[in-house]
C-alpha cells in the first residue's frame, strides 16, 4: 500500500519537476502539485484496492 502511494508522488512529483525545469515555472509550483496529485491517486489506489475484501 505504501508503494502506490511513494510511486504516485514519485511519478507525477517528477512529472511536474520537469514541466517546471521546461516551463521555468518558479517556486517549484508544478512539483509541488504533482506530488499531491501524486499522493491524492495513490490513496484512491489504495482505497479502491482496499475497498474490494468483501
């Protein structure tokens, strides 16, 4: 459960630290949103994984 959630904020973290290196957007913002994201798709994972014991 922890890997879906260190794999989104890696992943999409990532993904928004290139969007700011490409873009040049300041303060890290794309980065900092796409770790939430990130984070926010990998506790949906872990619920909807979690979700489905019955």
């Amino acid at each position: 459960m922890i890997s879906y959630l260190l794999a989104g904020m890696l992943v999409w973290g990532g993904a928004g630290w290139l969007l700011d290196w490409w873009l040049n957007i300041p303060h890290h913002l794309a980065t900092f949103f796409g770790g939430v994201g990130g984070a926010g798709a990998g506790l949906y994972m872990v619920v909807k994984k979690m979700g489905n014991t019955s």
